[in-house]
C-alpha cells in the first residue's frame, strides 16, 4: 500500500469541489481512502492507495482534470504504508 499526499498552495476548496466534479463520484480502482481539505490555507489531499501502478493508471484521468480546473502544481510527498484501519 501506498499513502500519497498533496500539498496544493493557492488551491482552495472551490478548485477540489471543480475537479470531484470533473472526475464523478467513481471511486478509482485500487484507491482504499481519500481525504480532502485546508490546512494553513493549503490544500491538502491525503490517499491511500493498493499500490504504485493504481496511483498511475489514475493518473491518466486525474491529469486532465486537475488542468481544467487550473489547479496549482501540488507538491507531492509519498510512503509506504505499514498498517492502515479505522475505516
């Protein structure tokens, strides 16, 4: 599993609402969790994900998406999750 985090400066809530609605309410194939919101007046997006090759594949959809609602490029980190529960 895989735990990847967005760090998204001059993005707001209104830009992470345009992109959920570009993307529809489908969850992604090998995506366990996602959380979204503000932290210091960043954006942070926060998802766990199966593994590496699921966070790609995605990427082919998200990409766009995040173009269109001219979101900021986020600064990305990004661990290997060693235990993952109280969904």
């Amino acid at each position: 599993m895989v735990c990847r985090i967005y760090d998204v400066a001059g993005a707001t809530l209104e830009h992470y609402d345009k992109v959920d609605g570009i993307l529809g309410p489908e969850k992604p194939d090998g995506a366990l969790c996602h959380i979204a919101g503000m932290l210091d007046g960043r954006l942070q997006v926060i998802e766990v994900w199966e593994s590496p090759e699921h966070i790609e594949a995605y990427m082919a959809t998200l990409g766009p998406a995040l173009q269109e609602a001219e979101l900021p490029e986020p600064s990305i980190s990004e661990f290997e999750v060693h235990r993952l529960d109280w969904l």
